[in-house]
C-alpha cells in the first residue's frame, strides 16, 4: 500500500527452492490485487495456507448480516454510537451503522479478549481508535497502535485486533473493493510528495513476525473467520494458520495517527477537500485535527451553508468544540444526504468571526453512493437532529 517492506527470511529470488532451518521446503504464497496488476506480497509459509479441513457458515447479527431500515425520509441525521452497548471483541461486537455501494460503516466497543481471526474479503479496513491502545496480530507480523490512530488492514489478512485492558471505542470503515492513500499524493514513482498532508515517516508498519504461542493462540484447530458478500465462513486448520518466517512486498498493515496529519490554513475558508486523507472508489476519508484557522482579516473560520449536490457527507466527532453543531457530542456521527443542505447551526456562524483556532478532531467521510441506515443506526438515532435548525415553534433562528 505504501512503499516496499520486507521482514523475516525471505529467499534473494522469488519462485525458487526456500527452506527453513530443518530443511522443509516453504510455500510461497502471493497476494496480488487487481489479478497481477496492482500491488502485492509475497509471503513464506511453514504449512500451506490451503491447508484447511472443514468450512462453517457463520452469523454475527448486528455486524454480518445487518438489517437495513426500509422506509428512510431524506433528512439530515445524528447518530449516537456513544449509546451502544459495550461487548463482544473486535468481530462480535462490530455493530454496521451505515451502508452505500462502497462503504459499511461500523462501531465496536470491545469488553472481551480477541477470540478468532477475521479476513475481510470484502474490502480494505479502516479502524479509527476513538479511544484504547493494543496491537494487531496479522499474518504480517504484529502493529502496535494508540489513541487516535488509523489502522489500514489491506483486504482478505488474516488478523486480530486487540485493546490493552479488553475495552475501546472503535470505528470502522470498511472499503469496497480498496481503500488507501489517493493517488495525488504520490509521485510517477510512488513516493509521497512533499505536498501530502502526511510523509513516509509518519506510517508505523509490522517490526517483528507473529509467533505460535500455545497460550496465546490456544490448540488445534485454529479458526478464520471470513467475509465475502455480506457472508461469513469459518474456516478451520490443524495448524497455525498464520505462521510465516517472512515476506516482503506492498500490502501490509499500516498505521497512522490522526495528529501526524498535517493541516493547511488558508487566506479564506478551505474546502474539506484539503482534509482528505484515504479515498476509495466513490468516497474519500478526511482528517479534521486541530489548527491555524483563516487569515483574512474579514474571513468567516466557520463552514458556510453548504448543498453538496452529489456527495452524502458523514462526520464522526473525536473531540474538540463542535462550535457548528447544535446537540453532537463526542463519539456522534452526523449524516447530511445529498438532496437537502446543511450548515452551521443558528449564531455559530458570526460567533466564529475573528476567531483564529480550530480546536476540533473528527473523521469525515464523502460518498457519491447514498448511505443507508441499518436497524442498529435507527436504534440510536436521535430524531430531532433534522429540526434543530430552527426553534421549538418552527420559526427561524437565523440571527
Ligand atoms: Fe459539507
């Protein structure tokens, strides 16, 4: 995803005899995306990753499968993810919020251990850690993360999140068919330009390989869980299935936090565009981290009305002062349809004058696909969101 890494053994040539110490000869397995167009990674196996003896169907209400709202009036709309219930561990307790063609949307506030392996076939993950601290075990080795990272997890690894302490807020994007570092970010030659809002430094990658242990990884048989159109399947092994002596290639883990993003300031008001941190197909993912707000002398630091005519716009408010919206509190999720427009609520927008910081951090995402709300979303929605524009008698409170 980001730039070639290697790490273990690996042999000087790819596709030929490598064995470990004892003698076994290895199998090489290659991840490839886009068929044999894209990126990819080669990995070394001590057991063959085919090597599996029996596939489950497998369901986790809530997260696989979700239930989607049926009748869904345009309106803009507050969704409180702060009111769900902890519980589970990073795949039971994934709870999907919203759905486009593109996109499934997911909060987790874990109480447990991790239990089995996830493989996202999918798309490509994005957690956020709204709060907690851990690691990601992986078929690539093991990431540590901390509050307010993002973690990338490139599609179909093998891996399990776990929080120091059993507990976090988690949010999850999860992007179908790819999501990562946008293009016009980089160089002809791959390299993040100088422009980026982040450089090569500011990714953490795997340092040390996974390693089998008993207690940690418990006895035969081992258990994968994976997901594929909306459908999981557990699939089980004699061995431990992600036991490799290295690999070196493009895809991997990575992660990043949100505060090494780098803001920029401009004369006036900025478009969000500047935010923009990962994009899919169809959608971006941007960084609203705390910084030097407009220098004009008569420049409005807070968002104008906006109508974005093709784009459902999602915010996930971190923490800060939410100055431009009336009832979000750490942890909400606001969602502002294309169809009808949103804006700053009543005196935030004269209130921001002459002010020349933005202390809020929150993760946004555009989509040009319409979100829709599962069963779990409408259960924490707060209802009068799309009337808090105007007083309690409908008139306005425009001032
Ligand atoms: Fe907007």
């Amino acid at each position: 995803m980001l730039h070639r890494h290697t790490l273990g053994s690996i042999p000087a040539k790819p596709h030929t005899v490598f064995r470990d110490a004892e003698g076994r000869l290895l199998m090489e397995q290659m991840v490839t995306r886009e068929g044999f167009d894209g990126p990819f990674t080669i990995l070394y196996y001590r057991v063959p990753p085919t090597d599996e003896f029996e596939v489950q169907r497998l369901e986790l209400p809530g997260f696989c499968p979700f239930e989607l709202v049926e009748d869904q009036p345009l309106c803009r709309r507050h969704i409180r993810p702060q009111d769900l219930p902890p519980g589970g561990d990073f795949l039971t307790g994934r709870r999907t919020l919203l759905v486009n063609d593109n996109l499934r949307l997911s909060a987790c506030k874990p109480t447990e251990p991790a239990g089995r392996f996830f493989s996202n076939g999918d798309g490509d993950e994005l957690w956020f850690v709204t709060h907690g601290s851990g690691h990601i075990e992986s078929v690539y080795g093991v990431l540590p993360f901390r509050e307010h990272d993002y973690v990338l997890i490139p599609k179909s690894t093998p891996y399990r999140l776990h929080l120091d302490g059993h507990r976090g807020t988690l949010l999850v994007f999860e992007g179908r068919p790819r999501l990562g570092i946008p293009s016009a970010y980089r160089n002809a030659w791959g390299q993040l330009t100088d422009y980026a809002p982040y450089t090569h430094r500011d990714f953490r990658v795997p340092a040390e390989l996974l390693r089998y242990e008993p207690a940690r990884h418990g006895a035969a048989p081992f258990e994968i869980v994976a997901k594929v159109g909306d459908r999981l399947t557990v699939h089980r092994y004699k061995h431990f299935p992600l036991d490799v002596v290295g690999w070196d290639g493009a895809l991997y883990p990575v992660a990043l936090n949100i505060h090494d993003f780098q803001p920029k300031t401009g004369l006036v008001h900025l478009p969000p565009t500047i935010h923009t941190t990962f994009a899919g197909d169809g959608f971006v993912v941007c960084s609203f981290v705390p910084r030097m707000t407009d220098f004009h002398e008569q420049a409005i630091p807070c968002p104008y009305g906006h109508a974005s005519v093709d784009m459902d716009e999602v915010m996930y408010y971190v923490n800060g002062n939410f100055t431009s919206r009336r009832g979000i509190e750490n942890e909400s999720i606001s969602l502002h349809p294309y169809g009808v427009p949103h804006g700053p609520h009543p005196g935030a927008y004269e209130k921001s004058i002459g002010t020349r910081r933005s202390d809020e951090l929150a993760v946004m995402c555009d989509a040009y696909s319409r979100f829709r709300l599962t069963t779990v979303a409408a259960s924490l929605e707060d209802a009068a969101y799309h009337r808090t524009w105007v007083g309690q008698d409908g008139a306005s409170q425009w001032t």
